[in-house]
C-alpha cells in the first residue's frame, strides 16, 4: 500500500491516474505498424522478440523522467518509487496475485537459479524435488547442481507432453519439496497441463512453480499467480532484455535472490532498473488488452486462432514439399507460433546458415542448446536420439507474421534443404512418430 506522501508526489507530476491508464497511453501514442520493420523474415521469436514500440516508448520517457534511485529519499526519488510499486500492483492483477509475492529480476534465468539455491539451503538434507525432463536449461541446471541425484525427473510423451498420470504416481510415492513444470516448451511449443498439476500439487501440498517465460506474452495471463512460484522473462514478449519477475510463495520471507540491499522487499539486492520494468509491464499490459492477443476475451481467442492458421497452413505447406519432414507435437496442443521438425537428410546447422542467407532467421532448437553441440534435453525425452536431432528446425513466429510469411519461409527452406542436398552427402534419419 503506497503512503499519502508518495501518492501525493506522484499526482504532483502525473494528475490523479491510475498507472494502468498511463500504460495504456503508450498503446494509443504507438502507430498501428508492427515492431520489427524487417529487412529479413524473422522465425525466432521464442529465442528473443524485437522491443515492442509500447516498450522503447516507456522505457525512453522513465528514462528521460524517472531515473532517480527508487531508495532515495527526496521528492524525485519517491515519485520513482512510487512508479515502481505501480508497476508491481499492475503486473500482480494482470497474474492474479498479491503484490508483495512479485520479484522483480534481471529473467528467468536468475530466478530459476534462485529457486533452487533457495529450497536447497532451507530443505532438510534428503528433500527431493520433481521437475519435468523438458525444462528449460536455466531450471535443468541448477536444480540438478544443487540435489544431485536427489531429482526426480517426470517423463513426457512421444508428443512432448508430461503425463498427469506420471505425475500422480510420483506424488503418490515421494514428497518433494517443489514440483516443476514449465507452462509451454520453447523448442517444440507444446503446451504443458500446467493447470491440472497445480491442481495435483494442491491436493498433496506440495509446492508447484512454472516457468512461464514462453506463455507469457502468448497466452493469456490471468490464472498463473495461483502457482506457487512463476518465473517470466521480458525479452520473450517485447520487452527489454535484463529484465523479468518472479512470483514466490505467500509469506516467504528468507527468500533472496540476490544479496546485497533491502531492494524489492529484502528479497533482491540492487537498485531496481525502473525504466525496463515498467517497460515490460507496459508491453504486458498492451498484449492482455480487449481483443489483443493474449486477452480472455473471444476476440482475444479469435486472434490466437488466426495467428495459428498461418503456422499451420505453413506447416502443411512444408509437408506437401518435403513429404519426409517429421513436425515435432503436431498432435498436441501447441503454441500458435511455433513450428518445430526434423527436415530429413539435412544437418540443421547448414540449413539454419543457408535459410540466413535467404533472409529467414529461424534456430536449430533452444538458443541455450544450439551453441553447446550437444542434444536437447526436450529431444532426448521425446525419444529422438542424437543423430535425428541434428535435423531439427524451429521456426517461430511473432504478433504481426502474417500467413504469407509463414508460406515464404517454409518454401525458401525446401528450396533450401534441397540446395544443401546438392552438394553434401545425404544423412540418414530413423523412424520418429510425433
């Protein structure tokens, strides 16, 4: 609850407006065009998207206004913080939680390592923790550096989706201190039942956390904050990039991300980067609007669906091409933007530079994988060995990539799979079902 003084100051520069209504002003001073004026078809936003207008907008005018120290005590200083709380009471109801559960981080990567450091230094020796074989990276890692071989990994589907079933058999016989699913998976965009394993975890009182970082900006929103522990990274929907949240649990008060200060409740050291959270909370709060893309309403599905005619009519186009290609969760529910398959016989790292120099920037799977050399944890507990990986391709799409792009992009790959045919020696690729 913010003081009379700090409101005061706030109305002092602003007038008597809420900060949801100072958001929405970037939206209505934003031309309609998209955010990336390409010079290239650009496939990867699930690795990072383009800052939104929304976001370059309220990030230049805290930056010009506001870029006192939200700790300091003069005038200046409290209008600041007073933005900053805003911006944490705006991004509480768009998630449906309380603000004192909202951390504000440089991503999901830090909050994720935090996480585990955090259940590792308060659980008793033996605690165990589930997590879901296809987690991101930055939840894999550090969970498994901290408990060791005291982490239960929940298996998935041929299609890429962890089984309730698995996971109501491993909390029927153990009793970790957390559970871990992510809410959609980065390379293969298969939505996770997130829901309905809180609602298991709930049941046993257990712990749930989601890393939402490919939902968020996607789907709607609302609903999330009901899980234990969210993780959100801004970059992924438009934001800038150093910068997300973290909702932890109601009451945790030895929670600390980082060291160092009283900032962000005790929980996180360091001095709060204002104009990159409310930029982010602004591009949120723009992508959560009536008739938007992540919004509840009908006109908010209906837009979800036409995105997902793009994907899919590029899928089916890249099928009829290249009738051997293997799309990756084509029987699962899937995010509308992503595409992911193995284009048989062609090493993925050649295609993804060839398709570069045709103007399509697409990925090789996990921007955190891609560069390691080795095969994708999500791969591998989907039963696709290390020699059918090498030929997986992602494409994914953003808000504006229109359904002829999509078509663009899927016939420059078999034109390029087939020049790559042409002068390397075929690979063969093992039967794989999706």
């Amino acid at each position: 609850m913010l003081n009379a003084s700090l409101t005061i100051a706030l109305e002092l520069h602003y007038g008597p407006r809420s900060l949801s209504e100072r958001l929405f002003k970037y939206s209505l001073a934003v031309p309609p065009q998209g955010p990336l004026k390409r010079t290239v078809l650009y496939f990867d936003y699930n690795a990072t998207s383009p800052l939104h207008p929304i976001a370059r907008q309220a990030w230049l005018e805290i930056s010009d206004k506001h870029w006192q120290n939200p700790s300091s005590l003069f005038p200046e200083a409290a209008v600041a913080r007073v933005l900053l709380e805003d911006n944490r009471d705006v991004l509480a109801d768009l998630l449906g939680c309380e603000p004192q559960r909202i951390v504000f981080t440089s991503g999901a990567t830090e909050a994720n390592n935090a996480i585990a450091a955090f259940l590792f230094q308060t659980s008793h020796r033996d605690a165990t923790v589930a997590i879901s074989a296809i987690e991101h990276p930055c939840v894999l890692d550090p969970f498994h550096h901290f408990f060791g071989n005291r982490v239960r990994e929940l298996p998935v589907n041929v299609s890429g989706t962890v089984c309730l079933e698995s996971v109501d058999s491993l909390l029927a016989t153990s009793n970790p201190v957390l559970l871990s699913v992510m809410a959609a998976n980065n390379e293969t965009g298969v939505i996770q039942p997130w829901e309905n394993i809180l609602d298991l975890c709930r049941q046993r009182g257990i712990s749930f956390h989601t890393d939402a970082a490919q939902w968020i900006g996607k789907l709607p929103i609302q609903g999330l904050g009901a899980c234990d522990w969210v993780t959100g990274s801004a970059h992924k929907f438009g934001g800038p990039k150093g910068v997300g949240f973290l909702v932890i649990p109601e009451n945790t008060r030895s929670f600390h991300s980082q060291r160092g200060g009283p900032q962000e409740n005790r929980s996180r050291g360091g001095t709060e980067d204002l104009a990159s959270i409310t930029a982010m909370v602004a591009v949120l709060v723009h992508l959560q609007n009536q008739g938007a893309p992540c919004a509840q309403d009908e006109t908010g599905a209906r837009h979800r669906r036409s995105l997902a005619f793009g994907r899919d009519a590029g899928e089916a186009r890249l099928c009829e091409l290249l009738p051997g290609v293997i799309p990756l969760g084509q029987h699962s529910e899937r995010l509308w933007n992503t595409l992911a398959v193995l284009v048989p016989q062609v090493e993925n790292i050649r295609l993804v530079a060839q398709l570069g120099r045709e103007g399509i920037a697409c990925s090789t799977g996990s921007a955190c994988s891609s560069s390691s050399g080795t095969p994708s944890a999500v791969l591998t507990a989907m039963g696709i060995d290390s020699s059918q990986a090498r030929h997986l391709i992602r494409l994914s799409g953003g808000w504006e990539t229109a359904p002829s792009e999509w078509i663009e992009a899927v016939e420059k790959l078999s034109i390029a799979a087939t020049q790559c045919l042409a002068v390397a020696p075929r690979v063969a690729l093992g039967p794989q079902g999706s």
